[in-house]
C-alpha cells in the first residue's frame, strides 16, 4: 500500500488506480500460479521463451510480465525480464524461502466473497459473510491457513527463537496457542533441543503442525492438544506461550479473557510472546499493520489491529506486569513480550 | 500503481501488499456506495458522526476511514477525518466533478469474474471469460460503461476540444465512433452552436448518448447512427472524426481497417482524433497506461495498448500522412491527431 501519492493538483488517476488495484493481485496471483518465476530463474529471460517454459501463450505472457514489471517484481531490459531481490528470494521454487504457497489462502475465493460484500460490513460493523464469523471451530479456513502461509511466518519465527534465546538451550516448556502450520514452536524445538512444545488448535490444523514437526524432526518432543484456545486444559508451569496471530480476531474483553488464560499456564518467571499487526496510536500508520484491521472488519465480528496501549491495557487487566514491544526487521508485525513478574 | 516502492533489502512485505491490493478496490467502491466522502464534505468529520451519517455501523465506518487515510483518499487529525483534494472534487455528490458513478463499471462482478481467470487468460493468450471477447454487438457492457464512465470522460473531452479549437465556432460536421456516452461530441457541440454531430454504436448505447445530447441542450444538432463502427454507412465529408477508446479492443490489422474507413470519411483537410492509454516504447511506463494491456487480455481475444510508433504505422497504413500525439495534464490518455495532409 502506501500506493502510489496523489498528485500534487487533482486528478481522477489515483482514483483509477485504486479500483483498479484488485488486478495487482490478480497478477501476482496468476504468475505464482503459472511459475513465471522460476521460469526466469532458470534463465528464460524473453517473453517467448519464459512462455514456453510455463506452457503459455506469448501474448499473455508479455502483457503479464510487463504488469510484473510496473508492480516491481521484475526488471525489463531491452525485452529481457529479470526478477527483483524479493522475487527471486520469495517467488522462485529454485528459493529455500519460497513463498508462493501463500496465494492459496490470501488471494482465494472466499475472501474475493467476503471483500465483494463489504459495503455490507460497514453498514452491520462486522462480517457480511455467509459462513459468519471465521472462528468457527474447524473452520476449513484454518486448514487452508496453515498449509499455505506457513512460509511468511519463517521471518517472525526465527526472530521469536531469537528474542526468547532459545539458543542457550535451557530446558524449556513451550504452549504454542492456535498453533496453525506449528512454525513458531517448531523453530525453538529445533534450536532449542531441551524445549518441549506443546501446540493447541483444532483437531484437523494439528495435523498439519505434526506433519510439519515430523519433517523438522523435532516429533518426539512435539505433543498435539486438540481444543479450542478458550476451553482447553492447557496445564501449567510453563516457561513460554506463544499466541501468534490469535488476538486480532477478538474484541478487547475477550482477549483479557484468553490472556488471564495464559497468565495461569505459565510459571511465575514465563512469558507470553504475541504476535501481532500493531499500528501507532493514529491507527493509519504504518501502512501494512495499520490497514490489517479492514481484513478484520471483512472476516470477524469484532477483531481489530490493537494499538500498543490497548495491548499493554488487556494484558495489564490479565496480570501481566511488564510488557515491551519489538520490531521485527523488513516485517510488517510486532513482537510484544508479557512478563508476569517484574 | 507504481504502488509501495520495494525496500531496499528483500522483504515479504511488498508481496503481502500486492496479494492484499483487491482491498484497496473494494474499500473504496464500498466508501463511494456509503457515500461517506459527501458524508464528510457535509460537515462530518468524527467516526461515529460519518457513521450516523451514512446509516452503518461506528466500527466499520471508522476501520474503513483509516483504510481511506492509509490510500491517500482521507486526511486524519486527532481522530477528524478530512477530504484529500482528489477526494473532495471527484467523490463528494456535492462536487459538479462527481464521478463516484465509475464504480458502476470498473469493479463490478463481471471484472471480477475476468480478472478471477487471468491463469487461463494468460495460458490461452485472450479472454476466458464466458462470454468470450467483450466485442460482441449490443453487450451489455457498454450501456454500463456508457451510463457510468462519462465522468471521467470530462477533463479529456474539454481537452480535445480545446485541441481541435471548437470555440472558434465554424461549422464543422463531426462524427464520433463508438461514442459510448457521447460525452466527446457533445462537449464540441456545446462549445461550437455550428457543429454537427453524428454518434455511431449500438442501439442501446445510443440511448444513453441521446439522453445525454437532450440534456446538453444540443440535440438538434445531434444525429445517432446505430451500428458496428466495421459495416455502418458512415456518410462522408466530415470535417472531425473522433475516435475515444476503441483501438485498444482490437489486433493492429482490425485498426488499420478501421482507420481506412475513417480516412474515407473525412474531407481532404479533415482530422481524426484518438483517445487512449499510449505506453512508451518500453511498455511498463507511464505505469497506469502501460499496466491497461492487461485489462484488454482479460476481456479481449487481441487487444493491447499500443506504443506510439504502433499507431503512427498502422495510421500511417491507413492513409494519415502526419500523426502528432498529445498528452493531457493530470490524466493518464493521451491524444494523437491524425492528419489526411500533410
């Protein structure tokens, strides 16, 4: 976002622009979903040869390509495309950091029906979607979330290990709540090989974070809680919580709700560790945290993107005592870190 | 476009944007069907007071106001929201350049529904859309198009004007190609009390140009032709023939053929007139003309925007010994005049 800035007199082009805007994903979408990428990774570089490769025809690809081209992820050079830094670490299969999977969850057809009705959610203040709101136990969404976004949490993840020192290896207990893909409790167990995790979700999500423990070769310390994050016996004593991407969806009283939760699992020195799109006080910057909470408005009842202060509120009324908040590089989402002690 | 500028190191952030950039269509279709800009221009500045306003909900109103401030649409001053000057003359109904009717075209579901197959589209070269290639004689399309676009039609059609000196008052006989709205013709018409004009397209369209031509005062002079811009009887001696918005539908050989029909039309002095999106030779700048290619590979089998050396050989293909093009401040079209002598 932070699109392209008005002009300095007025003119209908940004206006253009932005009903327009629904192409960009459109675009992006459909080159990650024909390889175009890759294609030019593997050192196609014209219009024909990159449609050769991805099986397309030469019109389309160009057209395309030069549209990938005005959004920035590639380069055009005397005909010759070559990818950006973001495209090539992100958007070629030849990356260990590819991401392209994420299109299956962000640009599919069900947020399409829930952004066509948004007229609708601002007239209720919430969902205008047919299924309601998106936390429904189960929700098929969440299988489709944790299959596909697992590679956008890579970054937040290996900053948590990071910021939890989970490289000194102490012997730790970790609760991953709404674990999704498993990533963040995932990364701590493989650096940390005295953690433990323990990761609650809905039953068919947990699949998808064992499978994924079992590829990281971490299992034998990975145990799966089935259950919702505010009905499940979590037990206690432990040493980190981790509640990623959880409370955008909640309105304030029950985000109190679920951190008093958290409070009571942990041991008297724990932490709670919160993932989180955390715009400033002005609620409009910056651009990508801020305008989190339209998604929010499209897909739940009462989520938001909380500020700091009214994170810091909730978890102060939950009994945490010290909470601090930490960017993360080059990522739109925060870390805050809850301490129950001072 | 020319949307957030990557950052310097590679980041997943521009890619979370871009697969998120169809919020920026829907948030402000649904502020344009709210009406919450006119809602502000009438003095309301505070959420919860747009929000009474406009008949929605305080929540929704004040998320999808901060989505407005984050696009550059609104400005935002300790919670007071304010009109940004594009805003303020194009969206406000209180505004005589109102022209929040476009969102009637360009993000309807149809353009979704062709934007949702653009993998296909890109596969086959062409349009997959059901009703194949958007060309099909009285499409529905185009009565759309012509009762919601004339708006953006305004700053252009003074232009041209202006361009081909139509205050000058002589008489002129003009006839205007696929006229849509009839917004072109009629603006000569308005300023020039000696010309004629004669509007081609299908019958439908027509009506909405009649309509138009009543309500300009100007429809004794004003003459509707229904039928195809390939096989109407055009008559011939005109002294001006416009040609708004309709190359880009077709492969150059169709344009050629077009553009000889016209040349038949005109008396020997006479001008055609061309009104479009016109990339540089590099295709991926200016942004917003050059990114209008893939808008004719989602609804057409062969349609592109054209350099300037395409059109100046297809023009002179057909018979234009001299072509000048024109751009026109603050939009994003540019003007090309072609002229039978040199």
């Amino acid at each position: 976002m932070a699109s392209s800035t008005p002009s300095s007199h007025p003119s209908p082009e940004h206006i253009f622009q932005t009903l327009n805007a629904h192409q960009q994903t459109a675009a992006l979408k459909a080159a990650i979903e024909l390889d175009v990428f890759t294609a030019i990774d593997e050192g196609n570089h014209r219009a024909e040869d990159i449609a050769n490769f991805v099986n397309a025809a030469h019109r389309g690809v160009r057209i395309l390509c030069d549209y990938l081209t005005i959004m920035g992820f590639l380069g055009k050079d005397e005909g010759k495309y070559s990818l950006s830094p973001d495209a090539a670490l992100f958007l070629s299969k030849r990356s260990p950091a590819y991401m392209g999977t994420i299109v299956g969850f962000m640009a599919n057809e069900a947020h399409h029906q829930n952004l066509a009705r948004l007229t609708e959610a601002v007239r209720r203040g919430g969902t205008a979607s047919d299924k309601g709101d998106n936390l429904a136990p189960n929700d098929e969404l969440w299988v489709s979330f944790a299959r596909s976004m697992a590679p956008l949490m890579v970054p937040p993840a290996m900053f948590i290990a990071q910021l939890v020192r989970a490289q000194d290896a102490q012997p730790i207990r970790v609760l991953d709540i709404a674990a999704g893909h498993g990533t963040f409790g995932i990364t701590i167990a493989k650096q940390n090989p005295k953690a433990t995790i323990t990761a609650v979700d809905w039953p068919a999500v947990l699949e998808v974070a064992k499978e994924n423990a079992i590829h990281a070769g971490v299992a034998d310390r990975y145990t799966a809680h089935a259950g919702s994050a505010f009905e499940a016996n979590f037990g206690d004593g432990y040493d980190l919580v981790l509640l990623t991407n959880i409370f955008h969806h909640f309105d304030k009283e029950t985000c109190v709700q679920l951190m008093k939760r958290v409070h009571a699992a942990l041991q008297p020195e724990g932490k709670a560790v919160t993932l989180e799109f955390v715009p400033n006080e002005d609620r409009v910057t910056p651009a990508t945290a801020a305008s989190f909470s339209l998604q929010m408005l499209i897909g739940t009842n009462a989520g938001d993107a909380y500020t700091f202060a009214e994170y810091r509120e909730m978890f102060r009324q939950a009994g945490f005592a010290k909470n601090t908040i930490h960017p993360i590089p080059a990522m739109p989402e925060q870390v805050i870190v809850s301490e129950k002690s001072h």
